[in-house]
C-alpha cells in the first residue's frame, strides 16, 4: 500500500495532460474513493458527474477563469451537492481530494476548476435544485509539460510558490 503522507505531500496540480485514455477499473477506483469519503452525518451529499466527451470538456474549460486545464484533460468528474449548506461544500471539498490522491497514488495527475455554475448547468444538464460545487481534471501528467497557468508562467498567477514554513502556521495552545 502507498504511503499516505507521501501522497499527501507530494500531491500537485496538474494541468497538461497526456491524451492516453484512463483504464475503466482505475476511473471506477476513483470514483469509489470519492463515494466512501467520510461526510457530515453520513449524509453523502454529493453526485459525481464523469465526463469523457470533448465537447463536454471543452464547453465546461469556457465556464471557468483558470479551467483550460479542463479542455485537454482525457476526463472530468464534476461534483453536484443538493445544498450549498457549509458541510455539504465542505464534504464535497473531502470527496474530491481523496478522489484525487487516489488518482494520484495510481500515477494520475488532476487539477480543481471552480466552475461559473450558470454556464456549467445547462452543459452537464444539472438539476436546477442541485449546486454544481467544483469540477477536477484526471489523466496522466504530460512528460516535459511546460509550468505553466493559462500560458502564463506559475509565479505570476500563483499567490506564492512552495509552502509557508511550518512555524508560521502551527500554533501551539493558543495563538
């Protein structure tokens, strides 16, 4: 079995995929990830909508400020909620990162796209009592991908790039 804390610390975005297609167990293991994620009183507030078409993709990459990503990956899964209450968000945060650190235990890259859901709804026929919550990428990291965000270079979009040293953010006891 893979080491969680590796996969944790090493999980990136990936946003340059290699066409190669995703194997069908693999997606369906995915999936199953995303489906036993712990939620708020066991309510398992979210539907999961895969998405393989290219014209889908490339529909849902116009629905977003920094989706592009979304156009050349081999699929998408989109997560729906029936609320937008705190812990249903919250909850569908939890199914998609472990959706993606299995994807990335299996050698497959993603990247979340947050999704104007007017424009997005009527693309993936979503209920309009149902919230559109966030879309993630999957396919395998394209080899030499350029570091790039929307063709723009990673430090001019990014806040900052690596991490916030671990003193600055830990407190102990009190602030």
């Amino acid at each position: 079995m893979a080491d969680p804390y590796h996969n944790i610390i090493s999980l990136r975005a990936v946003r340059h995929f290699d066409p190669a297609p995703i194997p069908d167990n693999i997606l369906r293991h995915i999936l199953q990830a995303g489906r036993w994620t712990g939620s708020a009183k066991n309510t398992q507030p979210w539907h999961f909508v895969v998405v393989r078409e290219r014209g889908t993709l490339d529909a849902l990459a116009g629905c977003g400020r920094y989706a592009s990503h979304l156009r050349a990956a081999p699929l998408a899964v989109a997560i729906v909620t029936a609320s937008t209450r705190f812990w249903d968000t919250f909850d569908a945060g939890r199914a998609a990162q472990s959706m993606m650190l299995t994807a990335w235990a299996e050698g497959i890259g993603s990247c979340i796209a947050g999704l104007d859901a007017a424009c997005a709804r009527p693309v993936l026929g979503v209920p309009d009592d149902h919230h559109l919550q966030l879309a993630i990428s999957f396919g395998y990291p394209q080899a030499n991908a350029p570091h790039t965000i929307e063709g723009r270079p990673l430090d001019e979009v990014l806040a900052g790039l690596g991490r916030v040293p671990f003193d600055e953010i830990v407190h102990w006891e009190r602030w």
